[in-house]
C-alpha cells in the first residue's frame, strides 16, 4: 500500500521501546496523527534533526484507513525548527508552549487546513523575530475561534445588538461581551488597545500585527480561562513559563 503524503509539522517525540520514537504531527491532509518512527534513537538514523519539534516536514505515513498509530517512512526536513540557537529562555519556553496548544487543540484525523496554515504562519513569525508575547495571544485567539470558542467582539451575547466602540465588558454567564443594558458583567474588561489588538489578529496575518504588545500581556489571564474552560486542565509547557516567568521578573 502507498504511503499517504504530506507536509506536516512536529509536535512532540517521545521515546518508544530501545530505539524508536512515538512522534505527534500536525499534518495538512489527516489533522493530528501519531506515528512511530523507528530506529529514531538510533546513531545512524535516518531522521536526524527532522524530528525536532516545530520542525516542518514532508513526510510519508504508512497506516490502514482508520488506524490510530501511523508507521512513519520517509520524513524530509523542510525548514528546520529555529536554527538560531541564540534564542533566549523565553522564547524556548513560549515555542514550547506553542506546541502544546497545538496538540491540545487539534482534532485527529480530521483535515483541518486552517489550523495547519495558523501554526506554519506562527512558526514562521516567531522565526522572523516577532514578538513572542503577541504570537502567543495570536494562536490562543485563533486556535480558540477556529474551536468555535472565542466571544463575538462586536454584537452583545446576551441581546444580539452592536456593541459600541470602547472596552469590551465579558460576562461569564452569557460566555461574551455584553452592552451596558444587559450588564453588570462579571468582567474582565477589555479597554480600548486590547480591543484592537484583537480587531489586528482576527484581520491580519500574524507577521502583520503591530499593536504594542502591551496590550496582549492583558489578554494573557483572559485566554487562559477560554483554554482552560474547554480543556479542562493547565498545559504543563504553560504553567513552566508562567512560573519561569514569575521567578526572573
Ligand atoms: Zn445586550
């Protein structure tokens, strides 16, 4: 049987068995697939560094329709993860993180080619050296939209009507912004910079945002319960930097 083809990007590897690796891809044509890749550990592998996360790669996937566990064949490096290795500590820790939200949030099995094209734009910005802080909000933003989870920032939650330009008001109860009839909202409230950033990250690509990332380290504790209302649990990579972040501040 033909391998099933495609570009793809590094999750996560773990190790499987002596010599092999349980590999999680974000793949263009089947969502999320985990695959084995055989003799990875090994000195002579024929993987090498495409196995890095975050790495994006082209690979063949060999599996009956249905399968859960993929036999990984061939997997050619596209664009290495960060050559770069003068990155600093927040940044490793933030692309970490990126990784797992990815993992968390995509579905297995499913094509899912907004979410492929999110994290290879993402990848690609924090490459390019943008601020690591506003991609981050950038991904939570579109990965919680893409899942259908992420407030309406011009129509009340509660009426319907258009909300007027100015701070956001969230209301935990309707999960949205309200307008002031339909308040007290139980809050955050998102002022006027924060409401255009989010306006930047739903129009433009994630190279293109310009507003300052003042305004996205407000956003931080709000998507945080979005993401933490839908999967339940803390991601591990999250609290590592928060906590990392806490300690050198
Ligand atoms: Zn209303």
């Amino acid at each position: 049987m033909p391998p099933i083809a495609s570009d793809a990007l590094v999750l996560k590897t773990s190790k499987l068995g002596e010599t092999s690796k349980l590999v999680i891809l974000l793949t263009r044509e089947r969502g999320k697939v985990r695959a084995v890749a055989k003799g990875a550990r090994g000195t002579r592998s024929r993987y090498q560094s495409a196995l890095e996360p975050l790495s994006e790669v082209r690979v063949g996937l060999y599996g009956r329709q249905g399968t859960e566990l993929f036999r990984l064949g061939q997997c050619d490096l596209v664009r290495s993860a960060f050559p770069a290795g003068g990155r600093g500590l927040e940044t490793s820790l933030t692309l970490s993180y990126f990784a797992e939200l990815l993992d968390a949030f995509a579905q297995e099995g499913e094509a899912e080619d907004a979410v492929y094209r999110l994290a290879i734009a993402v990848v690609r910005a924090a490459e390019e050296g943008r601020d690591i802080v506003a991609l981050a909000r950038y991904l939570e933003a579109w990965l919680l939209r893409l899942a259908g989870l992420y407030p309406q920032l011009d129509r009340c939650a509660a009426c319907g009507n258009a909300l007027p330009s100015g701070p956001l008001a969230y209301h935990h109860v309707t999960h949205g912004f309200v307008c002031a009839s339909c308040g007290p909202a139980s809050g955050p409230v998102l002022q006027k910079p924060v409401r255009e950033f989010l306006r930047e990250v739903f129009a433009t690509a994630p190279s293109a945002v310009t507003t300052p990332p003042e305004a996205a380290r407000v956003l931080e504790s709000f998507h945080q319960n979005l993401i933490r209302r839908h999967l339940e649990r803390d991601l591990r990579s999250y609290r590592v930097m928060h906590d990392v972040a806490r300690g050198t501040a």
